[in-house]
C-alpha cells in the first residue's frame, strides 16, 4: 500500500471513469491543485479514453482500460467517477489493494454493497472518502452555522427540484439496474448528505415514501447543459423516477422531509432546506450543481418570534465546493481515524433510500394486482 505524502509531495492521483463529472468536475480542479498529481487515467470504454487522450495528451497521461493496471506502489489516490452499478466493484477491487478511494455519489446502491465496502476498506487498509461537496457550499456552511444556534434541531426539510434536468435520458441514468434509481439515488443522496451535520448519527426509525415519472419521457425535460454523450440510447427502455418524496423520522424523534426532482413544472432549479428548532428556523433558498438555470443567488434567513431577517451569504463561482472539498482531501487521508468514518454514514443514508423504495413499491404493485385479469 502506498501512504499519502506527508512532505508536501503532490499525491499521486489516479481518476477511473472519464465520463462527464470526471472530464467536467475532476480532472480540470486536480489539474489546478498543486496538492495533486494526476499520473493515470482508467475507462474501459474506448470512447471515454480517447477523448481524455485527446485533450490531455496521451503522451503527457497515461490512458489505461482497467484499475488492475494501477500499481498500488505508484498511487497515492483513485478518483472514482464510473457509472452507478460499477461504484462499488471498482472501489472494493481498489481498496482490497491497498489503493486509498474518492468515490463519487451515490457510493453504493444497496446496503449489501455497504457491507462489501466496509470489507475491502479494512482489508485492505486503505480509506473510503466520498463525496460530500454540497458540505462545502459558503451558503451550506452559513446554515449550518445559524443551526447551531436554533436550539434543538426538530425538523428538517430538503428539497432540490429541478425544473428540467433529467440526466442521459435513455443512457444508464434512467435505468434501475445501471443507476441503481432515479432522482432519489442521483440527488436525494446529496440532500441526505446536507443533513448528517444537522442530525449527526441519528438513524432513521421510519421511511416513507412516494415515486413518480411524469418527466422523464418528454424530450424538453433533459438536461441538455450536461452534453451528456453516453452514446445511443440502451435497451431496456426507462424505469427509474423523476420525482421521489419522502418522509423519515429518526430514533431520537426527529423529522425529515426529502423531495427529489429531475424535472418539474417549475421556472428554475431550486434547492431549499428549512430547519426548525426549539429556538427558531432558518431557511436557505439556493441551486446546487452546475445547471445554468439556476436562482441568480442564494438567499439565507432566520426566523425567531414572528421576525424573519436576512442573513448575509456570500456570491461565489459555480462549482467553488468541489475545489474546497478537495483542499480538504490530503488532511483526510492522513487522518489515522478516518477509516469506517465514511461508511457509517453511508450505512444510514442507503438504508434511507431503500425504505423509501420499499415504502413507495407497496402502492403500486397493489394497483397491479388490482387491475391484473383474473
């Protein structure tokens, strides 16, 4: 196993998986980070590698189509940016190595494959991190700092809906057995991940909740600034959700709302996330992601006695929590505790989003059997 440098040595990153949040998202903000090297680039897909090769040089990077080409002696780091189904193959193959994993949301599909990771992190003993860059948001981090002064936080709702942003329509997006779901598992899993500070390790007692996909069909709902270029379109047609709604309770008696949306009726993409508690409310109106159709800017207020103030949040480039999440990284692999740490978190948000599938599952296959010829 290599160890992360400690002297101030870029850390020798590899990125697996060259589709679009690797090309777009990771390799640019590696490329500027002086903290980091990039020495590899791994698709199996000959497309993705050939247009990394083309505007990265295959001279200057090497291209490989396999992580069993990596050398765990000569990598410090495996960004790990694949479709869903293969998150958790290419990052258990990964640590089981020795080979320290950035994976990209969602970090598994099942709790089943939780388990699995849990197994090559500490096998392995390379660590786990995800990523978590709506944390890192200025205007995420003003609500989290209002929280702490709302007393006891009672009831938390988090929706991001977006007007239409329906990724890789016909691509393994919108397939179950490729993505593993729809708009809950691709943006629900973030808006989980906003309230880990808030609820801290809270699990959830209960999960309900409801799916539907009144979007995903219409060709005005893509999400046409991605350009994703998945390639034609696969067989097997659509079967994921563009809207999931859910409403959880944890053990300690606190309650969540979570409303997750591709495409919607609405004018623009939104993000909002209410926080009550014993001692006020705080609401932040924003847009997460990089959709240009977006609020112009976030806006963040306090309510206490009747009064609602605004509080002030600062402007800053789309995309700015991705280059501080990755600030952040070197500490986090040298941090001696920081394995499991990851995967705990992981364990409650999977078992979430599997209720809430469960929960939503119930009603329609009860219309089937209704409607079913006898």
């Amino acid at each position: 196993m290599s160890a992360p440098p400690a002297d101030g040595t870029p850390i020798r990153t590899a990125v697996v998986g060259l589709g679009w949040a690797a090309r777009s998202i990771w390799l640019p903000r590696l490329r500027r980070n002086p903290a980091f090297t990039v020495i590899a680039a791994v698709d199996p897909d000959e497309r993705g590698r050939a247009a990394v090769a083309e505007t990265e040089g295959a001279d200057r990077l090497p291209v490989l189509a396999a992580v069993h080409d990596l050398d765990p002696a000569e990598v410090d780091l495996a960004v790990v940016a694949v479709p869903n189904h293969l998150h958790c193959d290419v990052a258990t193959e990964l640590l089981a190595k020795g080979i320290p994993v950035f994976l990209e949301k969602p970090v598994c599909l099942t709790s089943e494959e939780a388990e699995r990771l849990a197994a090559a992190e500490r096998s392995g003993g390379a660590v786990l991190l995800a990523g978590s860059a709506a944390r890192y948001r200025a205007d995420v981090r003003g609500l989290y700092r209002i929280a702490a002064r709302l007393g006891r936080i009672r009831h938390v709702e988090l929706a991001w809906v977006r007007a239409r942003g329906v990724p890789d329509r016909g691509g393994w997006f919108t397939q179950r057995s490729l993505a593993g779901g729809g708009a809950l598992v691709d943006l629900g899993w973030h808006l989980f991940d906003i309230a880990v500070p808030l609820l801290g390790t809270a699990a959830f007692r209960h999960a309900i909740g409801t799916v539907s996909s009144d979007f995903i069909t219409q060709r005005s709902s893509r999400a046409a600034w991605r350009g994703d270029d998945g390639g034609p379109v696969l067989s097997g047609g659509t079967d994921v959700e563009d809207t999931a709604r859910g409403f959880l309770i944890t053990d300690d008696g606190r309650s969540v709302v979570l409303h997750a949306s591709w495409a919607s009726h609405e004018a623009l993409d939104t993000t909002r996330v209410t926080i009550d508690g014993s001692a006020g409310s705080a609401t932040l109106h924003c847009t997460f992601g990089f959709s240009p159709n977006r609020l112009e800017k976030s806006t963040l207020t306090r309510t206490l006695d009747g009064t609602t103030r605004p509080v002030a949040v600062p402007t800053e480039p789309i995309g700015t929590e991705y280059d501080r999440q990755l600030d952040m990284v070197p500490a986090q692999l040298r941090d001696p505790a920081g394995r499991g740490r990851v995967i705990e978190e992981v364990r409650r948000t999977i078992g979430a989003i599997e209720r809430v599938y469960t929960s939503a599952r119930i009603p329609q296959e009860v219309r089937e059997s209704v409607s079913a010829p006898v």
